[in-house]
C-alpha cells in the first residue's frame, strides 16, 4: 500500500474512532472503560500518522 494510501487509511480510522469517543461520552453512563480503549487506539493512530508523515520524503 502506497504511504500515502497508507495515511489516508488511518485518517478514516482516527476520525472513525473519535466518533465512537463522541458517541459515548453522550451516552448518559458512558463506559469509561471503553473510552479508554478507545482514546488509546485513537492516540495510536495518531502516533502512527506522524511516524510516517516524518519518514516521507519532502
């Protein structure tokens, strides 16, 4: 998969993810156990995106 492809696809994933974190913390007892998760994941993401952003060549 082309990096670029690569980024777009965990773009989608990221924002995918802080859907889910907004659907839940509306939820009238959130699952502070699943938002962690969720808030985890997404800051993996994250993390990922800016590692291959920095390794691209300019």
């Amino acid at each position: 998969m082309p990096m670029n492809a690569r980024i777009a696809s965990l773009e989608q994933r990221h924002a995918a993810l802080e859907r889910q974190i907004l659907d839940e913390d509306r939820r009238p007892r959130p699952d502070d156990t699943a938002l962690s998760r969720l808030k985890l994941e997404k800051l993996r993401l994250k993390e990922e995106m800016e590692r291959l952003r920095s390794s691209r060549p300019h």
